[in-house]
C-alpha cells in the first residue's frame, strides 16, 4: 500500500498516521514535561531547606516555586504547538476547496492566540512568584518602609509582566488589522488602568508610611495632628487628580475621541467660562478645602464648638468635615463653614486647658479653708496636670457670693472630668463641715413691744 495514497477526504496514510502519533507523542510528552518539572522543583526545595542561611547553591531559594508555576504554561504551550502541527499536516491536503484554506489560517491563529495566553500565564505565574518573595523578604526586616513598597512593588510585577508581554506580542498574531488594533487598544486601557491602580496603592503606602510615624494618640500630639490633616487632605487630591488622568488617557487611546477632542478645542474657552459659572460653588468648595490643609484652622482630632455642640474633628474632606459629638452624634458641615463661619477650637495650639467650677456660696463661708480644701482635692486627683489651680471671689450679690475655682487639665475631655468632680467634693465638703456656709435667704421678723407699743426687728434667717 502506498503511504501517500489517499484515505480519507484526499488525506494521505502517512499524514494520518503522522497526526495520529503526534497525538500519542502529546500525550506521553505532556506527562513526562510534568514529571520532570515536579521532580526539578522537588529538588529545588530539598536543596534550599539543607542549604545554610550564607550558603550559595545551585538553585535560588524559589527556584523550586517558579519550576512548579511553570508547569502549566509549559503544559499548554506543548498541547498547542502538538495540537497544531497534527491538525496542519493532513489539513493542506484535504479535499475541502476554499474552505480548508480559512480553516488552516484559523488553525495558525489559534496557535498564535494559544501561544500568546501561554506567555501571558507564565509570566503572570513569574510575578506571582516575584511578589510572594519580596513580601517574604518585607517579613523578614525589621524596617517599616519595605512592608509597603516591597510589597506594592511586587503587585506591580505581577500586573505588568503579562500586559506588557501581550502588548508587544499582539502586532506577531496572525489577525486582521482591524481586530489587531482593536486588541491594542483593549490592552492599552487595561494597562492605563493597571498603572492607575498602582499609583493609587502608592499614594495609600506612601500616606500610611508618613502617617505611621506621627502618632495622634498620644498627650502632645499637636505636630502629628497637623501632618495627618494635611497628608489627608493631598491624599484626596492626589487620588482625584490620578483617577480624572487615568480616564482622560483611556480615552485618548481612541481616535474617535481624540477627533472630538480636537472638535471641540475651538469652544473649549467658551465651555469653560461657562462650566466656571455653573461650578463656582463647588471650585469654592475645592478651593476651601485646600485652604484648610495648608492654613489649618481646624486639624483631625481637634476639639471644637461648632453650632453649640462640643465635639472632635473626626474627619476632614475635599467638601466637607465630620464632626464627632461627644454623645456620638456626627454633624457633617459644608468645609467653607470653617472658612466662612466663627468656631471655638479648643486645641489650636495646645491641648492644654483651664476648667472653672462655679460655687454660689453664704457670706459666712471660711475661705481659707475652702481654699486649703480646694487644694487638697485638686493635687489629688489624677487629672490635673500640675498647672494652675485656685480660688477667686469673682462676685458679691444680695445674698451669696460666686466662687470660681480655676484647675488645668491636659485636654477639654480631663477637664470636663476635673470640673465634675471638684464640683461635687467641695459641696460635700462643705455640706458636711460648713453647711450654715450653703446659700440661705434672710428675712426681717418684726416683734411688738407689749410695755411701750414700739416694735423692734430681729433679722431671722
């Protein structure tokens, strides 16, 4: 029998044959490349654990994790060069007229598009790698900054190893120009997008490696409040401005848009006096917020009278600024309201501040030892901070006098607490050693003379 006889469909023997055995040869390669690759990656990992610490071997320390990421792309890679070379041998001499041609320009593009997916997957596989090592590495140190750049470096890897290789690879693909282009575009907005995330998660590194070494819970805190309410507020900025470029450059990756925009420069002037007009309040807005960060009438974690209530700044917008109150309560305020509107800040330079206590007292009170007593409570209480303390005669009425007790505290929250306690001790103090001193009503009580008829007056109490 001749080999080159037709079989089947004008298909020759040995072409059959061919593809049958390479089939066969699929098959068998496909579980001796897995084999080998475990057994390589086996290796690679006994040696590393034997390895001391200094040593320098044969292998990397991950080599045994990039041979195991590796076998499936290596896998799909052989399947679709095995696959082709069986489906294009006998194909060209198949009886099929213009038809097998289309089919034999399909079969190579599959190939093409089954070889790029390969190359994708097995550099993505080489990024993941990547990125577990340098996280592990970040795990090791003892330094603050490599816990987040290593690790964002490493994301960056593993994003743009694959989008890059696609990108360079999509011109060689057997497509037409139409569709080629159209792939290039797609992966040129996933990458502007991929980019865009990265430098986004480089902002929030950058932000927490800055803020983790300003600490706002502890007693002088003033500097660390200031740079969180600025490094908040540029964060905003900066992830505003990096999301409007981003978008702005996805569309530019289409010429349509680009036409448009060409279009539409001429009345750009126009549009943008007119955006201005219907925008004031908001640019205001914008603008009052940067006043904020740069100014800093107000910082996170300051304490503030606004609209009658007592509360902290809790957080701090583009447009507006959260107050917490101190029942929990938030009140939300328009961010020009701290431009545009008087507030008490209790904290703008110090923490640090005077509680009053006010006693309306009999003229018969002891003030030495009201004051001496005074005294007493005050240094021991655990809230005072050791600045000021006294007693002031700050009125004299029809029948009390006003005391104002003075102490310091080292925030408005210790000072609420001071003032409630001094309040409470010095009244039972004084009601139970001086209670004739408490605030009592005089009156005149008249009695008549029974010898004369002349009355005299007593005063009674």
């Amino acid at each position: 029998m001749n080999p080159n006889q037709p079989v089947f469909a004008g298909i020759s023997a040995a072409s059959l044959i061919a593809s049958a055995a390479t089939l066969l040869l699929l098959v068998v390669g496909d579980q001796l490349l897995r084999r080998w690759l475990r057994r390589r990656a086996i290796a690679a990992e006994g040696h590393a654990a034997d390895a001391s610490p200094g040593s320098r071997g044969g292998f990397v320390p991950w080599a045994g994790e990039l041979l195991r990421s590796l076998i499936g792309p290596s896998a799909l890679l052989l399947w679709t060069y095995g696959l082709h070379f069986a489906i294009a041998t006998p194909l060209p001499e198949a009886d099929l007229g213009g038809i097998g041609v289309k089919l034999l320009a399909t079969v190579d593009w599959l190939r093409g598009m089954l070889t790029l997916v390969a190359l994708a997957w097995a550099l993505a596989r080489l990024g993941r790698v990547i990125e577990n090592r340098l996280a592990a590495v970040a795990r090791r140190t003892a330094a603050d900054w490599d816990d987040l750049l290593l690790p964002l470096l490493g994301s960056a890897v593993r994003l743009m190893l694959p989008l890059l290789a696609v990108l360079l690879a999509a011109p060689t693909l057997g497509i037409s120009p139409g569709l080629r282009s159209l792939l290039q575009n797609l992966l040129s907005v996933v990458l502007i997008g991929c980019f865009a995330f990265l430098l986004m998660k480089a902002v929030d590194a950058g932000t927490e490696l800055l803020l983790s070494r300003y600490r706002i819970d502890v007693p002088d805190n003033l500097e660390a409040r200031a740079v969180h309410t600025q490094v908040t507020v540029l964060r905003k900025v900066a992830m505003v401005a990096i999301g409007l470029f981003a978008v702005a450059s996805m569309l530019m990756v289409f010429e349509p848009v680009r036409r448009l925009g060409a279009t539409l420069l001429a009345s750009a002037g126009v549009a943008g006096i007119m955006l201005g007009f219907a925008a004031q309040r908001s640019i205001a807005t914008l603008l009052a917020g940067f006043q904020i960060a740069m100014t800093q009438p107000i910082r996170v974690n300051d304490v503030v009278i606004v609209e009658g209530e007592w509360g902290r700044i809790e957080e701090i917008t583009l447009t507006y600024v959260v107050v917490a109150i101190w029942d929990q309560r938030r009140l939300v305020l328009p961010i020009s309201y701290f431009i545009e509107q008087p507030f008490q800040n209790w904290t703008r330079s110090s923490a640090e501040i005077l509680g009053t206590v006010f006693l309306h007292v009999d003229y018969t009170v002891p003030l030495a030892e009201l004051r001496s007593e005074f005294e007493r409570l005050v240094r021991a209480s655990p809230l005072w901070d050791g600045r000021v303390q006294g007693v002031q005669v700050t009125d004299a009425k029809e029948s009390t006098l006003e005391l104002r007790c003075l102490a310091s505290a080292a925030d408005a929250s210790k000072a609420w607490g001071l003032r409630c306690e001094l309040r409470e001790k010095l009244v039972d103090w004084m009601q139970r050693n001086h209670p004739e001193s408490l605030p009592r009503a005089r009156a005149m009580v008249s009695t008549m003379g029974s010898a004369r008829g002349s009355g005299v007056l007593q005063p009674a109490t």
